[in-house]
C-alpha cells in the first residue's frame, strides 16, 4: 500500500525574509502607535528577533517608518484599484475618503512622530491618490457635481490635507464623531460644494456599499 501525503511548500529564504519583514512592520507600527518614543531594541524585542535581525532589514529607524508608510500606501493603493469606477461620481468621492480614512487611522498615531519629517514622506506616497483624485474631481466638475471654484489638483491636496488634519484632531481628541470616517467623507463632499443635507446622504449611501452602516445622523446636524 502507498501512502499518500499532503505536502506543504517549504518557505525558501527570500519568502522567509518576506514574512519576517512584514511581521516586524506589523508590530512596529503598534509600538510606535503605542509609544511613540519605542526605541529600536524595544520594538526588536516586541517582534521577538535579535537587534541584528531588526537592522538587518531596516538600518535606521527612519528606514523602519518609510517601511510602515510603504505598507499603508499599499493598502490604499489596494482599496482605490477596487473602487466601481460607474458608480455616481460623488459616492465614488465619498468611498475614497473613507478608504483614506481608514489607512490612516490605522497608522495615525504615528504622525505624532513630527521630528522625523513624515510630511514630505507621507506626501510622497500619496502621490497616486492625488492623481486618482484628481481625475475623479474633474469629471465631478464637468458633470456640475462638484464646485469649480479651485482647480482639481488643488482640490484634491485640499481633501487629502483636510483628512489628515482629521486624523490629528482624533490624536489630541478635540474631534471625537462617532462614525469619523463618514464623518469625514461628509466633510468632504461640503467641501467640494455638495448641500451639508445631500453630503450626509450620499455618506451614508457609501457607507452601506462599504459594508460599514452609518449611524443615523442626530437631528439639526445636517
């Protein structure tokens, strides 16, 4: 009789690496979410590798954030490509928003680590987002859905400026709504010239479609 076996690929040392490296962002973005001053051996210890494995992958500390800015662009990045590019133009706006929000609030302690110049790093990597963005905000201009009062491209740094000041706000805990990430969507919209009555529709239309029902918005607040 041949026995017959289930055989699992072994992880070669490039894929071993990989998942090494990703487990260590993992946990230091918590660290750093938890403590922004975590020193290198402190996160090394919380990924339970030696200091010369944590260096070996990331030199320098800064190294180690552009690590963790690279895993929140690419889940960005992952939420934008899924987007139904024929739905209304203003719900597609608000999705955006909330795919932002979300990446963000998932790392935005860490943009209480100002001394390391994150600003020009995270503007960097939002890069496609302003180019997606800006798209999306001219055809809403064509179609009359949005204001025209600024060029699109300015449009689109002001939102993304406005969601992350957002996220600040929610560190220091002097914006604390409920639902933030509709929220901001609605925030948004305003911003781009939608009624505050339709702009808390259309947040909570896209809040369905993201599987994240929105809560009812209390009355006199629209």
């Amino acid at each position: 009789m041949t026995a017959t076996r289930t055989m699992t690929a072994p992880m070669t040392p490039g894929t071993r690496a990989q998942a090494n490296r990703r487990r260590i962002l993992d946990v230091a973005a918590g660290e750093l979410a938890r403590n922004p001053a975590a020193s290198m051996e402190e996160i090394a210890q919380a990924a339970g590798v030696v200091r010369r494995t944590l260096y070996g992958h990331f030199p320098t500390r800064d190294a180690l954030i552009d690590g963790i800015l690279d895993l929140a662009s690419e889940d960005l990045a992952r939420t934008l490509r899924a987007l139904d590019t024929d739905e209304p133009v203003a719900i597609t706006s608000a999705r955006c928003t909330m795919a932002l929000w979300r990446v963000g609030d998932k790392y935005r302690l860490l943009l209480r680590l100002t001394a390391t110049n994150l600003g020009a790093r995270i503007e960097e990597r939002l890069a496609p987002v302003h180019e997606h963005g800006t798209a999306m905000l001219r055809h809403g201009q064509q179609l009359g859905v949005f204001s025209d009062h600024l060029p699109p491209e300015v449009l689109s740094r002001a939102l993304t400026g406005l969601v992350l000041a957002l996220l600040e706000a929610r560190n220091d805990e002097t914006w604390t709504a409920a639902d933030p990430a509709v929220a901001a969507a609605r925030a948004c919209l305003v911003t781009l010239g939608v009624p505050p009555a339709d702009a808390a529709e259309i947040s909570r239309a896209a809040a369905e479609l993201e599987g994240h029902p929105a809560e009812p918005a209390p009355h006199g607040t629209e």
